[in-house]
C-alpha cells in the first residue's frame, strides 16, 4: 500500500507552523499593501482632486444651479465668499475612487480564482498568478505618489485603476494558497497563523509613514510637517513594494506547491467511463436537490438571514467610512500628518488583535448576538462620548461645530501658509518661522533683536509674495463675531491660536481611548458575525452562507464610500463622520435585534449531523 504523501503544511498529521508561516507571506504582502493605500490615497486624492481646475469648475457649476447648496454650506459655518467657498464636489470624487477596489474585488476575484483552479504548471496553481501579480502590483504602487507629486491626475489614476485590478488578478489565488497545501482538519489552526501574516503586514504598513518621517528628518534637516509631508510619501509606498518583491520571493523560492499537471494527468487516467460518469453526476444531483427541499429554510430563518445580512451591510457602511476617511479627519481636525493618523490606525489594529481570543470565548459564554450587540454599544458609546466632550469644549470657547470648522479651516490655511512659505526657502529648523513666535512680533512683544530682524523681514517678505494674512485672519475671527483692523490681526492669530488648539489638545487626547475601545469593540462583533450567519444556514450550507456574508460586506464596502463623500460634501467637513457612522452602527443594533437564529449549535448535534452524512 502506496504511504500518504503528506501536505507542505502538515508533518505527522500536526500543522507545520513554519512552512504555514511561509505559506503566510503571501497574504502579508497583499496585507501591507491595503494598510497603506487607505490612508495615504485619500490624501493623494484630496490634493490632486483639491487642485484640478476641472473639478472646481464642476463644483462652481453645482453652485451656480443649485444655489440652495451654497446656503446649506454657510449654515454649516462655510464662507462661501471665500475662493471656492460653497459645496465641493471632492469628497464625493474620492469616495467613489475608494470603491474601486471593492468593486473590481466583486467582479474579477472569483473570476481570477476559477482560473487559478484551472491552472496546470510546473509552478503549480496559484504561484503563477503570484508570480506575475506582486511585482506588477508592486511597480504600479511605487508610481502612484510619484505621478501625484508631479501632479498628474490622469496618469495617477490610471496606476490607481491598474494596480487595484492587478491585485485582483492575484488576491484570491494566493488567499486559496493555505488551504490546497494543508489538511481540511487542519485549516482553522493555519487560517489563524495566516491571518496573524496578514496582520504584520497591516502592522509594518501603518508604521511605514512613522519610520519615513523619522529618516527623512535626519537624513534632510527638514522636519515632516502637514504642508510637505507629501514628499515622503514615495518612500512609503516603495516600503510597501519592497515588502510585496519579498513576500513573493519567499512563497515562490520556500513554499512547495505540487506540479500540477501531474496531479491534472493522474486526474484524468482515474476518471470513469463517460456514461458511467454521467449516471453518477446525474444521481448526485438527485440527491443534492432532494437534500436542498428538506434543508429549506423556514420563514422564520430566513427572516433572521435577512436582517442578519442588513445589520452586516450597515455596520461595514459604518466601519468602511472610518478606515477610508480617517486620514483626512486626522488632517482637518486634529491637524495630524498622515503618518501621525497611520499610527493611530495600528493602535486600533493592536487592540482588535489583542481582543480576539477573548471576543471567541465571550461568544461562546453568552452568545454571539449578545457579544455582537456588546460590540456595537461599545462602538456607538465611544463615538458619542468624543462629539459630546468635543461639543462641550468648543461650546464653552464660544464655537458652535459649523463654526469651529470653518475657523479651523482658515487658522490650518494660516499655518499651511507659513509652512509653505518655510518649504519653499528651503529653511532648515533654526530658521524656520515658528507660529507662536511670529505671533508675539505682530503683539509688539519683546523679541530679541536678531528674532525681531527674522520675522519683519518674513513679514515683509511673504506680504509681497502673495500671503495675506490679513484676509483669513479676519475670515476667521468673523467667527468670533470681531471687527478686525490690521493692527489687530496679532491678538487675532493668538486667540484663534490658543482656542483651538486647546480644544485640538484635548481631541488629540480623547482619541485614544475612542481607539482602543473601538479595536476591542471591532473584535467582538467581527469574530462573531460570521459564525452566526453560518449557524443559520447549518452545517451543509457553509459555502452558500459564506457568499451571503460577503456579498452584504461588499456591497456596504462600494456603497459607503460614495454615500459618505455626500454626507462629506454636503456638510463640508470630516468632522461628520462621528455621526455617519454611529447612526449606521445604529441601524446595524436595530436589525440584529430582530434575529433570533444563529446561536453555536450543540457539538453533539454537529457530531451527530456528521455521522449521519458519512452513513
């Protein structure tokens, strides 16, 4: 008797937990990959988008025929005299680019991964696929910021669209990886460690801008701030192409996948006779129709399925509009750069990490809708406390929301100004114009004369180059309902300076916590969403129930991003989206309310299912 040729992933029935590793790097390259692409796209489009005479003039046009627009924009705290004052159209534009990936994910990777099932190579099934994606993909990532620098939006879009259909060509296959080089006894055991991969490569992508910026900074002089940071971002990305090169070396050099076609022709050799063949199929589906008639699901159920598969499309509406645009929220409102933001995100990812095991066995202990509704309390509790401690600090600085966002928006064009200014002298940081000191010059406060030399010069010098200061100066303080003159705008600049960044401080601080929670609150709904919607579809419906949750995951995932860039537009800022998604996490408690099936089932009747199947 021939002995059992065992599995890359297997060694004496065990898993092997380095050769699963290694199987893993695949998934960690196309990790990394998406850990960098949300936070840092958004900012690329946001500029380009920002900047493109051909989206201001679409905007100027919706202005101009939907005149109500511009006054829902002023009632919102804009000031729609300003230049480009008044609804912008580039919110809405970055979150339908946003969804592309999504939607090529909908239509290409089953397609990609049919066809990777079809593959008969010396390289195997999926390696091939891996082979000519992940340098591909990582090319198409290295050019994307520097297309963008040069300020091409066209052609950075094309790379965009490229590189998001290329991962689809390769995404799947290296997904199916795992499971054709290890036993079906053991595949949760190696899913884990693959999902563990998976995750260092989100870890190593969210601290990638943390780790440019720090080199950039000692290696230039030139320290990393909100108006040049978009200069490290090649560097960024050219870490997460490099990750990508060696992920697909090790999967191509260290992971052994059978020579397909010798598998395809030992396929054929063993295979029936035709009409043998077709009378067996034939049965089969017999069988398979009659066992579809008695597995059907009641009314009941299915309307348990239903508002499962609803809650699930408005928690990812929720969850998807936070990771797409939490970078530009970073930036608007707590004046973070996006490496600052990218870090915040990995502490959010730490925390789920860490919950994991115990959002399981809190699954298991009291069920997983309970646990899931736990979650999203948690989730709606945090987000509500923020906007309430934020609403309460600029309520007693005098600032209503609308007006905190404008002013702040004029104060950051205040400060992007002189740090423009700074980057584009090349100052190196002993002569770089600090706020608060060019603040105390315009006060007449006392300076020694060298700073005094520095900043009327720099008055001088950025007056005549086109910064006025004068005109946002009194655009913000219009906020405060103050008459400005130009001999006031110094105590002006103060106290826009002290009030906001007071309340900015404090926002800065809350955001932790807000983080923390919400990772350990992300965990215990997202270990158990999945099992629940299986439970109702029972033990034989696996695979069917597993499209169902992917297909209302996916579909929240293309329509959030276009539904909050209208809520974004409209509203004219980020700051929106601490009630976007509270109001869809929400919606999402008030469906999973009305399930009441998909509670584990016994192992007993599991066990029992499975002995009846194999009689």
């Amino acid at each position: 008797m021939e002995e059992k040729k065992e599995l890359f992933c297997e060694k004496n029935g065990k898993l092997n937990y380095w050769h699963t590793i290694l199987t893993g790097f695949g998934f960690l390259a196309s990790s990394i990959a998406w850990a960098i692409y949300d936070p840092y796209i958004t900012k690329i489009l946001n500029h380009l988008l920002g900047n493109s005479s051909v989206v201001a003039q679409w905007s100027a046009k919706l202005n101009e025929s939907l005149p109500f627009l511009a006054r829902f924009a002023a009632a919102q705290g804009e000031d729609v005299n300003l230049v480009g004052g008044g609804i912008t159209l580039v919110p809405l534009f970055i979150g339908i680019i946003m969804t592309f990936d999504n939607i090529f994910g909908v239509i290409f990777q089953p397609t990609f991964g049919k066809l990777s099932d079809r593959c008969h190579s010396r390289l195997g099934k999926r390696r091939p696929f891996i082979a000519f994606g992940a340098p591909v993909c990582a090319v198409l990532f290295a050019l994307i910021p520097i297309c963008a620098l040069r300020g091409s939006l066209p052609v950075t879009m094309l790379c965009i669209i490229l590189f998001v259909f290329v991962m689809s060509l390769w995404r799947a296959p290296v997904v199916a990886l795992m499971p054709d080089l290890t036993p079906p006894a053991l595949r949760s055991e190696g899913n884990a460690i693959i999902n563990l991969m998976g995750g260092l490569g989100s870890l190593i992508g969210m601290i990638a801008g943390t780790i440019v910026t720090l080199v950039y900074t000692a290696v230039t002089g030139i320290e990393v701030n909100a108006a040049n940071e978009e200069r490290t971002y090649p560097y960024v990305f050219l870490i997460g192409s490099v990750v990508m090169i060696i992920g697909m070396l090790v999967v191509l050099l260290k992971v052994k996948e059978p020579d397909s076609r010798i598998a395809a022709l030992a396929e054929q050799n063993m295979q029936m006779d035709a009409a043998a063949r077709r009378a067996a199929e034939k049965e089969a589906k017999r069988r398979e129709k009659a066992e579809r008639r008695a597995q059907k699901l009641s009314g009941a159920e299915r309307k348990s399925l239903i508002f499962m598969l609803m809650g699930l499309f408005f928690l990812f509406c929720g969850s998807n509009a936070i990771q797409t645009f939490f970078s530009l929220f970073a930036a608007e409102i707590l004046h973070m750069e996006t490496s600052q933001a990218t870090i915040l995100m990995a502490i959010f990812a730490v925390c789920s990490a860490a919950a994991a095991l115990p959002a399981g066995k809190l699954g298991t202990k009291f069920g997983r809708k309970k646990t899931i509704l736990a979650g999203l309390a948690v989730f709606i509790l945090a987000f509500v406390v923020f906007f309430g401690i934020f609403n309460m600090l600029i309520a007693q600085d005098g600032f209503s929301v609308g007006s905190f966002n404008s002013t702040n928006k004029v104060y950051t064009n205040v400060v992007d100004q002189i740090d423009t200014y700074n980057d584009a002298h090349s100052l190196k940081d002993d002569a770089l114009v600090e706020m608060d000191s060019y603040i105390a010059y315009l006060n007449g406060e006392s300076l020694s004369a060298a700073e005094t030399a520095k900043y009327q010069a720099f008055d001088e010098e950025i007056t005549a180059e086109g910064f006025d200061f004068t005109a946002v100066v009194n655009a913000a303080n219009a906020q405060f309902d103050l008459q400005l003159t130009e001999a006031d705008r110094g105590q002006a600049l103060e106290a826009i300076n002290t009030s906001l960044n007071d309340v900015i401080d404090i926002l800065k601080i809350l955001i932790y916590p807000v983080l923390v929670l919400g990772g350990a609150a992300n965990m215990l709904i997202t270990v158990n969403t999945l099992p629940l919607v299986l439970e109702i579809g029972g033990v034989e419906k696996v695979g069917t129930f597993t499209g169902y949750y992917y297909t209302a995951t996916f579909s929240a995932q293309i329509a959030s991003p276009i539904v909050y860039g209208i809520v974004a537009m409209l509203s004219g800022t980020y700051l929106s989206l601490f009630y976007y998604s509270p109001i869809a996490f929400v919606l999402s408690v008030l469906c999973i309310l009305v399930v009441r099936h998909g509670e584990a089932i016994p192992q007993e009747v599991v066990k029992q299912v499975e002995v009846e199947n194999a009689d």
